[in-house]
C-alpha cells in the first residue's frame, strides 16, 4: 500500500502548477464495460458535416489561442496606415485623395498576406500526433483540409472588415455602397480561400514551419507588390506591366476595387472566379495527394 | 463481432517500407487473431511504428500485403479505416482544446450528432476519471490523463481493431497499470488490440502472442512462455549486509550457478544470469543458490530474481544487445523516429 500512496503523491506533485489537482483514477471494470459495450455506429457524417465540424476546430483553436487574431487585426491596421500616410502625399497629392485609391488594395494585400499562416498551421498540425488519428477516420478525405479553410475565412473576413471599418474613420467613402462592399468582400474572402490551397500544399509539403514561412514570403511578397494595389501600373516598364496584367492577386485587386466603387466590370469578376477556380483545381488536387501519401 | 471469431484481424505478407535507403519494415509476416491482444515487441527503430503506420492506412506499403479483417489496407483503405482506431505513440488528440472538446469533435466525426456526441464524450470521461479535467486544455494534463483521454478518443466507437503504439512509455507504474486495465476492459469486449512496446513484462501481462521485431523483421513470434523460455533466463541480485563477504558469495553464486556473477556498483550487491538447464529453471536454481549462501553463513538482506528483460530476449534472439548497435552504424535508421522521440522526451519533461 504505501508504494501506491508513494506514487500518488509523485502524481500530485508532478501536477502541481498544472491544472490537474490528484489523479486518483481507479479504472473501473463495470464501468469501463459500459462504455465499451459494442454499440450501433452512426452513419458516416457528410462531406459537408466533417468539414463544418473541422472549421469548429479552428474556431475552438481560436477560442483557447486568442492571440493568433493579432495578424488579422494588429496588423492590417498598421499596413494601412503606414502605406496611407507613405505614399499619399508623394503619390496622389493628399493622404485622403490616396486613400480612395489605397484602401481596396490594401485590403486584399493584408488578406492574401495573412492566407500564408495557413500553411503554417497545417506544417505545426502533421508533426503532432492529431493529424494521424484525422488521417485514420472514416470522413470524407478533403474535410480536413476544407475545415482550416473554413476557420481562415473567418479571419479574412474579420480582417476585412478591421480596414474597412478603420478606413472609413480615415474619410474613405465607397461608391458602390454597402452592398458593393459586402460582395467585395465576399469575393476577397473567396478568392483568399481558393488561394489558400497553395498554403496547405507548402505546409504538408515542406519538413519544418520556418521553411513554410520563407517560401511563403517569396510567392507572396512578388504577388502583392508588383500589383495595381499602390500605384496604377502604367508607369512600369513594359514586362512588369506583362507580370501585373496576368497576377491574379492584381486581377482580384481591379475586381475588389471595381465593386466597392460601384463600376465592376464582368469581366473582372470572371476572371477572379476561373482563377479562384484553378487554384482550386490544381493545388487543391495537389494538397490531396499529398495528405493521402503523407 | 461473433461472426468474427476465427478470422485473422491482422495478416501481412511480406510487408515493406522503405526510407531512402533504410529498409524500416522488410518483409514482415503477421497473422493476428480476432479478439486477443497481440504484442510486437521490439527496440526503437525496429520498425513497429512503421508496421502499424501502414495497417492503419497511414502510410503505403512499398511492398508485400496487408489485410485488415480482409480488407486490403491499399485499395479497400477506407473500409479499414471504419474499423480501426489508432492511439499514436505522441498525443494523437489536439493538445489545444479540452478533453471534452477533443472526444465531441472526434464523435461529431464518427457521425454522432451534437447532443448524441457530448452524451458520449460525457460518459468517456467519467468512465476514465477525467470529468474534473473535462474541461482544461490537454496540454495542462498529466502524461498518464493524457494517455487516457488518447484512448478514449480511439473507443468513441468501440472498434474492431484497436492499435495502442507504445501505449506505456514514458509513463509512471501507476498510470501504466490504469492503462493495462483499460487494455484488458477493452479486449474484453472483443475488439482486438494490436499493442507495441519496448517492455517485455508489457506483454507479457497483455498480449496472448507476441511477433520479437528487429532491423525490420520478425525475429521471433510465439506465447510469452514460449518466448521466455527461449531465452531461458533470468537474472538474480543478491544483496548483502557485509561488504566483506562479497568475494566469497561471488565464489559460492559462480561455482552454484555456473555461471559469471558480476560486482555491482553497490559494494554490497552482486548479480548474476541465471541459464535454465539440466540443474532446473532460473528460479529453482537461484533457490538453491541463496541455501548455499546461508550455509556458508553470509547474510542475505534481500535478492530479486527478474524475468529476462528485452536485452536479454535481444541478445537470446540476436546475439546482439538492442540499442546502441542499432543507432550507431545506422545513424539514418535512427532518424525515422527519432525527431518524433526526441520531441516526446521533451514533452516529458516538461510535464
């Protein structure tokens, strides 16, 4: 008895400062044969379900690790007003008069920048135990996948709606309205999520989450600054004008634009929409291939 | 599960995996059957972690076959997967969220609706005395709830076929007998457990066979006895009250028992591999030891006789000892597992 009482307090004490006060479990046969007794097994969840309970997941991550919103609040706050007050004067005259031109732009730049983080997230995922039991259930294969998608929408959008609201404190006033912002937004937050497949790709492709983050700098550094979003391109040089017209990041920038004030043209939406579409299509294909043979 | 009875829950044919150029799994048979607890005991880097990666669907075989119930774990992966669970050898549940948070999303996965989840993730808790944790962060848990709250998120629903990697390691005796216990309540209920360990005594109070895995191979399979006497001994310590006497019961052991007896640290202390062979088994032989002992009047204070341990069963088995070969002219062997461990070790210590 007393090496029983001895471990008890090994317990307690290796507890302490932890959240656990003693850890007096006696397993149970009775109890433990209840729980185990072979039961009915649900049917399988939709493909919808699993990935909705996943996106809970990256909800609850968020609940418990609140800090991780820094990056889609502390930051664009700041992208936005070092670029505003920057570039207005030198740019276009006044700060107010840039920031017409600015706050679009801005606003996708700080989404399409914080869309890397899901990389990030899913290369800390592999390395911990979870991911393997995901791997082993008997869900629908992308839902896992789909479910941090769903959770970095939120923080897009949440992002989003940081810089706008923070614009219009500066004096930014949209023509399209609200519902031209509201669908701006909505295509921001949908392009960032067909995007984001690049991320999950890099993060179960590459061995650490340093090596994530630099190839993520590299693609999204070029992607966001040789764009419409600062200046218009017409004083570049021709072959950066070329890189700019086909960049779907300054594709969706004319887009975002176009809708928040008010003079979208078609084409620039069905643009966004067939390159949210490939990205998809490819790194999406890619990023399965890679979680089933991990 | 009773028509069950009678099929192999596990069988394997020449199962490979290759890293690069190190041969992890190479050419693994197993027949594992329904409803008993099958231990794979091996060293680290043997390749049991591997072996159980590729049955659980996790990892594509490079070679050979692997059936899970009969379902091939390549072309009918998904069927295997609503028949198995997996308790990993690090934290397979998300050390972010609560213990009740983990087991509802894993039963919202499996299909349970919402209220039907926490119902069940409720009764889990309770069941493996962690409904006063339910509701902390599994980071702030102690390895042994960790563990617990690890295999209750694999019994969610009670599988066929559970896998349990190295369900023991790095944990203390006491948290280590709950898992047993857990171990057995669960067999009991007819699922199969496949259990991995580096612990002979593990399974030897587990599992009803045991597969000895070396370098990627099955050196030895067999019943625990089977296995133990196999090896054929066992190792007795013999403490004494006078240092003095050390040389002289040194004589009396070697001469008794036939075999080297070696000085420990302890300059009280000496032990000693007990064969078994003509003269009786280690036990019975080291009895008669200790009577000769007295009878020459040194004073025994106290004497153990252990089972042969994993080295012993290794070196039986190998005629090599486990560990240090292994690592040292096979420095990339070592690293199919070793950033994991190393990670683990440090997740030890920190709790």
């Amino acid at each position: 008895m007393s090496t029983a009482a001895e471990t008890t307090t090994t317990d307690a004490e290796r507890a302490a400062g932890t959240a656990e006060a003693a850890d007096g479990f006696e397993p149970d046969r009775a109890t433990l044969a209840a729980v185990l007794a072979p039961a009915e097994r649900p049917p399988r969840p939709s493909p919808l379900t699993a990935s909705t309970v996943f996106g809970w997941r990256a909800m609850l991550k968020i609940k418990h690790v609140p800090e991780q919103l820094f990056d889609v609040t502390v930051f664009p706050v700041m992208m936005t007003l070092m670029f505003t007050y920057l570039f207005g004067g030198a740019l276009a005259g006044s700060t107010s008069e840039y920031l017409q031109f600015l706050l679009p732009g801005i606003m996708v730049m700080s989404v399409v920048m914080t869309t890397m983080y899901t990389g990030v997230a899913v290369n800390t995922d592999i390395a911990k135990g979870v991911f393997d039991r995901f791997r082993t259930l008997p869900v629908w294969r992308p839902s896992a996948m789909v479910g941090y998608l769903l959770g970095d929408m939120l923080r897009y959008a949440l992002a989003s709606v940081v810089i706008l609201t923070l614009g219009l404190v500066l004096g930014y006033r949209p023509d399209g309205g609200p519902v031209g912002v509201t669908l701006a937004i909505l295509l921001l937050v949908g392009f960032s999520f067909a995007f984001s497949w690049i991320w999950t790709m890099f993060g179960l492709l590459l061995r650490s989450e340093k090596s994530v983050m630099g190839i993520s700098m590299m693609v999204i550094f070029p992607a966001t600054f040789l764009s419409n979003i600062m200046v218009s391109p017409d004083t570049m040089p021709g072959w950066l004008q070329g890189f700019v017209d086909v960049n779907p990041v300054a594709r969706l920038v004319a887009a975002v634009r176009g809708l928040m004030n008010g003079n979208v043209e078609a084409g620039q939406l069905l643009w966004v929409f067939v390159a949210a579409g490939v990205l998809i299509a490819v790194f999406g294909t890619l990023t399965m291939r890679l979680y089933n043979r991990k | 599960m009773s028509e069950r009875r009678g099929e192999l829950a596990i069988e394997t044919s020449g199962l490979v995996k290759t890293f690069g150029e190190l041969r992890a799994v190479d050419g693994v048979d197993l027949a594992v059957p329904t409803g008993t607890v099958y231990g794979v005991l091996g060293p680290n880097g043997a390749g049991k972690t591997t072996t159980v990666r590729m049955l659980a669907t996790l990892l594509r075989p490079d070679g050979g076959e692997a059936r899970v119930f009969g379902h091939d774990v390549l072309t009918e992966a998904d069927r295997v997967r609503s028949l198995v669970s997996l308790t990993g050898q690090y934290a397979s549940v998300d050390e972010d969220l609560t213990g009740a948070e983990n087991l509802i999303l894993l039963a919202r996965l499996l299909g349970h609706r919402k209220p039907a989840a926490r119902e069940r993730a409720a009764a889990l808790l309770e069941a493996f005395g962690l409904t006063a944790a339910a509701d902390k962060q599994v980071k702030n848990y102690s390895g042994g709830m960790r563990r617990r709250v690890d295999i209750a998120a694999s019994i969610l629903n009670t599988p066929d076929l559970l896998f349990l990697d190295e369900p023991t390691t790095g944990l203390d005796p006491r948290s280590r007998n709950q898992v047993w216990d857990i171990v057995r309540a669960v067999v009991a209920q007819g699922t199969t457990v496949l259990l991995t360990t580096q612990y002979l005594d593990e399974a030897d109070q587990l599992a009803g066979r045991i597969a000895v895995i070396d370098t990627g191979r099955v050196i030895a399979e067999g019943t625990p006895g089977q296995l133990k006497s196999s090896v054929g001994s066992g190792s007795v310590r013999v403490r004494l009250r006078e240092a003095d006497h050390r040389e002289k019961a040194r004589q009396v052991l070697a001469t008794r028992l036939g075999t080297e007896v070696a000085l420990d640290a302890d300059p009280v202390s000496l032990s000693a591999r007990v064969p078994a062979d003509a003269g009786g088994g280690p036990a019975e032989r080291a009895a008669a030891a200790l009577g000769e002992l007295a009878a020459a009047g040194i004073v025994v204070d106290d004497f153990s006789l252990g089972q042969p341990s994993l080295d012993e069963v290794f070196l039986a088995l190998t005629g090599k000892p486990t560990q240090p070969a292994r690592s040292a002219d096979d420095p990339a062997g070592a690293t199919e597992t070793s950033d994991r461990e190393r990670s683990a070790d440090r997740k030890e210590t920190v709790a």
